[in-house]
C-alpha cells in the first residue's frame, strides 16, 4: 500500500521539477530536492486536506472579505518554478 503512495510522490517530484532542470552535481539535485519537499509540505494544497495545506487551521474556511487583508504578495522557489501567493498583512 505505501508502495503506491511512495510513487505517486515521486512521479510529481519528477514531473513539477526535476524534468525541468540539468543537475551537475549531487549537491545541486539535493538543494533542488530539498526546496521541492519544502514547498510540498508546507504551501501547496493538498485534496485530502480540503485544499489547505498540511499543519494549516483546522476548520470552516474564511470568507472572502475575512481574508482580503492586504496586497497580494508572492514567493518564489527555484526560480520561479514553485510559487505561493500570500495576502501581506496590513
């Protein structure tokens, strides 16, 4: 059962990032590596967590009005190839 989890993981690891870059080294495929799980577990939406992110708040969702708080404000990773879009708070 785990084997199926653990290949469904790495073909997106593959898929969203690797395909996209030449590694030279070990050294600059482990930093791409690293920054990938980064992102994945702490700002991309997961479906099985109602589209939030894993260690966000558990609960109804916010109201847009609740949430629009300040400029719109975005992060980049590996340049530009992993994005997370944030409300700056006012």
């Amino acid at each position: 059962m785990a084997n199926c989890f653990a290949e469904s993981w790495i073909g997106s690891l593959k898929r969203e990032c690797l395909n996209l870059f030449f590694c030279f080294s070990l050294r600059q495929l482990d930093h791409i590596v690293q920054t990938y799980v980064l992102f994945h577990n702490r700002f991309r939406p997961h479906q099985a967590l109602g589209n939030r992110p894993p260690g966000a708040q558990e609960g109804p969702p916010l109201e847009p009005a609740e949430t629009e708080v300040g400029p719109i404000r975005c992060q980049r990773w590996l340049g530009g190839l992993l994005n997370h879009y944030y409300h700056q708070a006012a």
